[in-house]
C-alpha cells in the first residue's frame, strides 16, 4: 500500500514543533539574542593556497566598539578540530589551503564596527600553487597540503580474480561517472549565541547533529574540561550532514570568552557557501564484464575523491564509497581501489548518503548498460545478479539478513510506472510535440545504516517519570527538521499507551541528556526504537510498582494508559467497560511517590562481526522507477513521476517516513539536474542561491508514490532501519536510465549537461555540414 | 528586542509603519532593509534570514497585501506601510486556514522556509482563491524548501484551498 494521509489514519499526527513552525514562534538557535550581545565575524583567506607571512591586527583593534580580536595566538587550547581528525586549524598560522580558511575574528558591538575592525586585519600572504583538482595533488612535485602528504585516505576491496574473469566476459562495459561538489543548503546558514555564564561556564547555542562532539571538541579548542561547556543544538533549520563538523562554533566560543560577553554570528549564505562542507566530487571509473546471461563475473572500480583542505570524515565517506559500488549484487571477482585526495577546493565532507550516491549511480549505470549490450530487460538482469538474504554484505561481512533486496525488486516490477514501461509509450504521450521524448528507468538500492566497523556508536536514552507528572523521554538526539520528536512521541504512545498530553521530549542539551550517539547515518529512529524497547520493562514495572504500593492494588492488576494508571477491567465485564478506570493519574502518581521513576539503557548501534573498518550490519532495501521527459531542442528534462519501495522494517511516523523519501529524492532531482557549487582555481565561482540552483516547486510537478515494506523476518530483533538517507541516492540513475529510454543518451556526468541530450534539428544539422565543408 | 544600531540612526530618519496592525516609530537609516527592521529592531524573528538577495523567500512578507522579500526592501521604500509577517495572521489562538494546512499535511519539516511559504500560499489565495496548478508553481516559486521536495505543501496548498471554500 502507499504510504499517504488517509491510508496512515491516526497515525498521520500533527507534529508536536509544527505549531510554532507555522506560526513562526519557534525560536531558531541563531534567532536568539542576550542583551548586550556583540557580533561575531571571521575573516577567512582570499587566496585557495598561500603562506601566511604575517597578521596585524593592531588597528583593528583600535576601531570604536571593537571587543576582541582574535588569532591563532589566542587560541589557550588545541588549534585544530575535525570529528575524525583534528588537521583543521581554528586560525591558520603558517599557512592557508582553502578560500574558507580562518585566520582572525572579531566581536563587536555592532556589525558596523565588526565589519571595519575585519577590514583593517591585514595580512600579508605569499600565494602558492593552487592544487585545484585531485590529479594536481597527486601529481610529482606537487606542493604537500599536510605532512602526512596529499592522500587522505586510500582503500581498496578485493575479492576473487576479476583480470581472469574479464577473459570469460562475452560484454564489458567500461565507463567513467563524475559528479559534482553538490551543497547541502539547509536553509538556516551556519550560527548561533555564545554566552559567557556567571559561574565561569559557557552556553553554545548552535546547531549540530551531535551536540556532544561538539562538546568534546570546543573542550580541546578552549583548553577547559567539558563540563564547563553546555551545548545546546536543537531546533535546527536544515542540516543534511552540513552542520555535522563544526563551523562557527570555536569562533563564537573563543570570542565570547575573550570578550566576556554574548557573541552571536550568523553566517552569510556567501560565508556559507565559502567556508561549508559540500559532497564530494568523484570521479568513478568502472570496467564491469557478464557472462551472455547477464551474469556479472568481474568488476573492477576506481574511485577518486576531492576531499578538500581538511579530513572531517572524508576517510569515511570514501570507505562507504567503496562498500556501495558493489551493491545488492553478487559478483564473485571484485576489485576495488579508492582515494581520497587533498586540494584547495573546497571543504568535502559528509552529507547525506555520504559517498552512496556517487557510488549507486555509477554502479546502476553500469548495469544499464550491460542490460542494453546484451539486450536483455534491465530489471531482469538485476534478479539474475541479486543478492540472496543470507548472502555476506558487499564486503563480505556478515550482515542482519532480511528478504529486502527481493521485496523490493518485486514491488517495482509491479508498480504502475515500471509496468507502463513495459507497455510502451502510452496514448498521452503520443500526443506529445515530436521533440519531447519520454522514458522510464529504474535503480536498485541497498544503502547501510550506522557508523560501521571500528568507530565508536553508542546509543541509549532515558524515561523519567517528572516531578510535575510528565513522562520525560530524554536522547542525545538533535531535531534539523526530520520529525525525529514527533517520531518520538508517537513511540511513547504506541509502546505504553501514553497520551501525547503525558509525555515530555527533552533533547539537544548536553547539560541534561545522555549521549545517544550522533544524529547522522540514518541511525536515531532504529536507536529509539531500540532505546525505547529495552526501557518498556523496566519503565513500564517501576511506574506500576509505585502505583501499586499508593494505590493498594497489586501491580499485575494495574496498567498504563492515558493520563494514569488504570485498574485492568474484570475479565467477565471486558465486553462492558474494556477501558477500565482510571486510579491515579501521572501528576498524583509523581507527587505522592517517593522513590524516583526512571530507567535508562546504553548500548552500541549493532555492527557485523567482521573487522573491516567501517563495514555495514543494518542496510535498508529501495527500488526507484522514474519517468523523464526530455525537450530534445533544449536537451531540458522533466521529471514526471516517481515511484519509490523502500523496505526498512515497520513505518515508526507516515508523515515522517513520506517526508523523509518525497525529501531526499528531491534533493537527488537537484544533483542529477541542476546543482553544481562550480569552482575555478580553488575559488566558487557560484556563492548564492541565484546561481546554485535547487529544485523549486515547478521542477517537483511529478507525482512521488513510497511504497515502504515493512515486514521483517521472523526474530528480527533490529526493527526499523534507517530512511534518511535512501530516498536521496536511487534517483539519479533513474532519471539517468530514464533519459537513455528517452532518447538513447548514456549518461556518465553530473548535473546532466542539456548541450548532450540537445537534437540537432534536421535542417541546422545540414547548415554545419555546409559550413564545415 | 535587542537593537544594536539605534545610536548609529540620525535624528531624523524616522520610519513610520505598521506590522501586523500595530503603529510603529522606528528610528532606522532609509536604507536599513526591512528584514532587519523586523528582525532586530521589532524583534520579530518568525521572518528569517537565509540568502538575503531574494532568492529564497525565507523573509518573506507582505507589504499591503503583496509578497515582498524582506531582504530587498528598505526602510525608505516601507514608509507608511502596512507590513503583515507571519505572526500577524492566526486570530489571536485561531491559526490561520493556511497555517492550519500546512500543520495537518505536514507540509514543513525544518521549518524555516515555513514562515515565508505560508505567506506566499496566503497572498496568492487572497488573490485567487482556487488557482491552477500553474497559478500554484507561479506563486511559490521565489520559496525555496529544502527538506520536504514540496510533496507536503503541494497537499498543504490543495487543503487550504478546500478550507477556503
């Protein structure tokens, strides 16, 4: 069934931060202001690569108004951060690699005074050559970016003997995939309000999907312990992965500390744009052979990254690359080489599907084009080469079995869109200008969720029954717009029969909330759920427990319900009265109790047994059909429809499941079509949303179906998987396949080039011909 | 409200308007662009700030009426102005129909496109109650929304429609 608002019934819920939202009340973190607050600025490098030779700052530091001004010499503690690897300076001192890099900062008492005293830093630089694509890193003679050299991370997979097997090929396709440096652009740029406490403590008011490392890492930068830094990173107006690493925060934090006073920064969307995360650029070659079945026997891949100036987790991002461009396919001769190269472009980092869409849609691309060598349906290939449930993960690690990959390859081969494919064109479509051709192409998913092998990824909550009655569920978790409270909600009223009235959501504050773990990698609705099923016992035991030492009756005799515990009705009269009454409800409960009602559980996001760092245990499963229509005298294409089955285990919040697919698939519509931060010669030569263009409302005419499979196997003790992030990497090698059914154009780059999918029109064509004779 | 320019304002650069119905004296430059007016000089933070060149419709409001990005308009060309931001819509606790919609449909997730969208959906079914899908796209194309590909408030737009009737 698709998942929509009627077929959800009562579980389609008004989301628990939607009133604020439409009314505009809810405050954002960097909506905030204090009385007598300063304003933050940082002054980042205009050049891509150069040697610092020396920073003045004296007359900055003259301007009226002025409170601070600060450079790598202020920094008490570590000057570097980064979530992985700590190689991003807070302020460069020796040397600048990027046009982001920081060098000072300045807090004021107004913008005015802030934006003098950062124009009369002066620096003098001695610009370098600028390493401005990966194959300029890695070439001889190359200036080194780090000590450590020019890569930062290389990997590799091998299995079986692929150069043997390509001899037993009867198709080889070989290609190269590029994609492009695609920005998140969450629509709050980076910010928040940093304040300095009475008792010596500081309050960081900023987003982040991990309040915690932020924690952790503003605690090296600043040179205090931890627990004099309270981070509070919730709501959040977008992040996407963006907002992961740290971005204004050390700033805010040193400059509020030096000045004694509240320092906000808000970053510009240029700031944004120069000094934020993207998604890797990659450069995918594959060579990939099939027996005449279509049998895939061997497949080589290379995959080389732009990662930018500094690590955060391109490392990991790259490891995940090299995990999906094997897929849900079994192929016994693999080999994989991957790199992760430093430049002066721009920062890379991690962003939703994090190196699984480069990945995907080369891989998918490669199985089309066996498919259309050997003229065989490509869909069908893909049951010839699918993986079975108890097959080992891509890497041959052991992983959680479910039937998924099947699922959903079922489910599209059913679906209206792949069946009109299989149809031929329909009669409205033959109606059509002759220039506008249509097409239909699929793609086949499995996407892992959590951090994998080797990183640490604790998870865990707590459930207090409050002093003032309210059950309190408290995560680590952050709120940037994915429904994570209003799935919360709903959990705590299907598990214990709470009504939403009862519970109190408690999130993004480190002062108060355990650490569950980082809100990324499609991991914190698996982690509630799970978090929520180990406390149902124990939670459910002591709030009865305590009612019944109040109430007198024995606890087996009691149950939650909504607003308080109830007497469970007589076993003749259930036909009569089933809701029983009411003994005491949560507030009474709270007040006359005197033992504190809670319980809590930590655990680790569950990983397979194998050792290969950053392996996979959970994946979700999707199918993506898309319907394009290609104008072939601009080379334009329109995506029509959309049909998504996703199987990630039962549907915790429909609203936000739909949200999380109708999403993520349009910011892939964005990627495949449209966007490109481009660069030339380590500078952005698109700095704002006039010409980095995201899908708008007209582009998104299409209907999107979402059909999510929700059955498990039997004894699955893993539940829902993650959703985040599959609806944003099956879309492009559809609309890519589609294209191809359109008019037969492969694509192998991103954002589509129109000039390649432009028909030269019969009559033009016989012009260039003359003129070139 | 927290006013860091105030004392950098001459004397006579009085703005005078109105938001959200009620009479404001502001002493503001006539360049000061009205998205700061609101934001920091009211302190009205429901209209935000993301591209500041009109891109994106995050700060968006109406000026008599008519959408207008905040970010592009200064104080001189609002003088005398009725502005209406979307804390001015919902009747006292009553949500406005196409507040309402949005709420039910789910039609935000982040949220901060959200303020600006509803004030787009609210100016253009002011001015044609039952639009086109064309009339629809036409209208809410200067608002961006990152999170939901639009799904939501197509349904949202759909439903306050049908409120409206």
């Amino acid at each position: 069934m698709l998942l929509d608002r009627q077929g959800s019934g009562r579980r389609w819920r008004i989301r628990p931060d939607g009133p604020g939202k439409v009314t505009g009340g809810l405050a954002y973190l960097t909506d905030m202001a204090a009385p007598g607050m300063l304003i933050g600025l940082v002054l980042r490098s205009p050049h891509p690569h150069a040697l610092i030779l020396d920073i003045r700052t004296e007359n900055a530091k003259r301007v009226p108004g002025v409170r601070a001004v600060l450079t790598h010499e202020d920094v008490p503690g570590l000057n570097a951060f980064g979530i992985a690897r700590q190689d991003q300076p807070v302020f460069c001192f020796d040397r600048v690699r990027y046009v982001g890099d920081a060098v000072a900062a300045v807090a004021a008492d107004t913008l005015e005074a802030a934006e003098r005293a950062l124009s009369l830093i002066e620096v003098d630089y001695a610009e370098q050559p600028v390493l401005d694509s990966p194959e300029k890193a890695l070439a001889e003679g190359a200036p080194l970016l780090h000590p450590c050299g020019n890569e930062l991370h290389r990997t590799d997979y091998r299995l079986g003997d692929p150069e043997q097997w390509f001899k037993a090929c009867t198709v080889i396709v070989e290609e190269t995939y590029v994609t492009p440096r695609q920005m998140h652009t969450y629509m709050e740029t980076e910010g928040g309000l940093f304040v300095p406490e009475p008792d010596g403590r500081l309050t960081v008011y900023s987003p982040t999907q991990h309040g915690f490392m932020d924690r952790l890492q503003l605690s090296r930068v600043l040179g205090r312990p931890q627990s004099d830094i309270r981070v509070v990173s919730s709501p959040i107006g977008g992040s996407f992965g963006g907002k992961d690493e740290l971005n204004v925060q050390p700033y805010g934090a040193l400059l509020a500390l030096a000045a004694g006073k509240p320092v906000k920064i808000h970053n510009s969307r240029k700031e944004s744009v120069r000094a934020g995360l993207k998604r890797h650029p990659m450069v995918i070659s594959m060579k990939t052979g099939a027996d005449a079945e279509g049998r895939i026997l061997a497949h080589r891949v290379k995959i080389v990254a732009d990662t930018g100036p500094y690590a955060t987790l391109g490392a990991e991002v790259l490891n995940f690359a090299t995990e999906h461009v094997i897929g849900p396919y079994r192929i016994p001769n693999v080999d994989v080489d991957s790199v992760s190269v430093y430049t002066n472009n721009g920062m890379s980092g991690e962003f939703r599907g994090f190196g699984g869409n480069q990945a995907i849609f080369a891989l998918e691309g490669q199985i089309d084009r066996i498919a259309g060598r050997l003229g065989i349906d490509p869909w069908e290939l893909r049951r010839r080469n699918m993986r079975q449930p108890d097959d080992p993960g891509p890497l041959g690690q052991p992983i959680a079995p479910t039937e998924g990959a099947a699922q959903v390859w079922q489910a599209l081969a059913e679906s209206p869109l792949w069946r009109e494919r299989s149809q031929g064109v329909p009669e409205d479509d033959r109606e059509r200008e002759h220039w506008i051709k249509t097409g239909i192409g699929a793609a086949y998913i499995m996407h892992g969720a959590g951090l994998g092998v080797g990183i640490p990824d604790p998870a865990g909550g707590r459930l207090v029954l409050a002093e003032d009655g309210k059950i309190e569920a408290v995560f680590g978790y952050e709120e940037f717009g994915q429904g994570l409270i209003a799935t919360l909600e709903l959990m705590m009223m299907e598990t214990f029969g709470f009504e939403a009235e009862d519970v109190r959501i408690v999130i993004g504050d480190t002062d108060v909330v355990p650490d569950s773990g980082s809100s990324t990698a499609s991991r914190a609705t698996s982690m509630l759920w799970k978090s929520v099923q180990n406390m149902k016992g124990p939670f459910t035991e002591s709030l009865l427990s305590a009612a019944a030492d109040l109430t007198g009756n024995p606890a087996d005799q009691l149950r939650l319900g909504p607003g308080g515990v109830y007497a469970m009705p007589e076993p003749d009269a259930a036909s009569g009265n089933d809701a029983g009454s009411m003994l005491l409800s949560y507030a009474e409960l709270a007040s006359r109790t005197t033992e504190p009602i809670r319980a809590e559980t930590a655990f680790h996001f569950p990983t397979t047994s194998s050792k290969r760092i950053g392996a996979h245990f959970l994946y979700t499963y999707s199918a993506v059909a898309a319907k394009v229509e290609v104008d072939t005298l601009t080379g334009r294409v329109r995506l029509l429809d959309q049909y998504h089955a996703v199987a990630a285990g039962p549907v915790m919040n429909p609203q936000g499941y739909l949200g999380q697919i109708e999403g993520g698939s349009s910011m892939a519509l964005g990627w495949t079509l449209t966007e490109e931060a481009l660069m030339a010669g380590g500078r952005y030569l698109t700095n704002n949303l006039d010409t980095y263009l995201i899908p708008t409302v007209a582009e998104h005419a299409g209907n999107v179906a979402v059909r999510p499979i929700e059955e498990l196997p039997e004894g699955d003790a893993y539940g829902p998987r993650g959703i985040g992030e599959i609806g944003s990497v099956g879309l492009a090698p559809a609309i890519a396949a589609a294209v191809r059914d359109a008019v037969g154009v492969w694509v192998r780059k991103l954002p589509i080039d129109p000039r390649e999918l432009q028909d030269i029109p019969h009559f033009a064509r016989k012009a260039v011909l003359q003129h070139d004779r | 409200m927290i006013d860091n320019r105030t004392e950098l304002a001459p004397a006579q650069s009085r703005l005078t308007l109105r938001v959200n119905g009620a009479a404001c004296e502001i002493a503001a430059p006539p360049s000061t662009r009205l998205l700061q007016v609101i934001r920091e000089f009211i302190g009205l933070t429901g209209t935000k700030r993301s591209c500041e060149i009109g891109r994106c419709g995050a700060c968006m409001v109406l000026v008599d009426g008519e959408p207008v990005n905040a970010c592009l308009a200064m104080a001189y060309q609002v003088q005398g102005a009725e502005i209406t931001t979307i804390e001015g819509i919902a009747s006292g606790t009553e949500l406005h129909p196409v507040q309402r919609a949005f709420l039910e449909e789910g039609g935000f997730q982040c949220g901060y496109c959200t303020p600006g969208m509803v004030l787009s959906v609210k100016a253009l079914l002011d001015r044609s109650p039952d639009p086109s899908d064309e009339e629809v796209e036409e209208a809410l194309s200067g608002n961006l929304c990152r999170c939901t590909g639009y799904g939501g408030i197509r349904r949202a737009v759909r439903r306050a429609i049908e409120l409206g009737r």
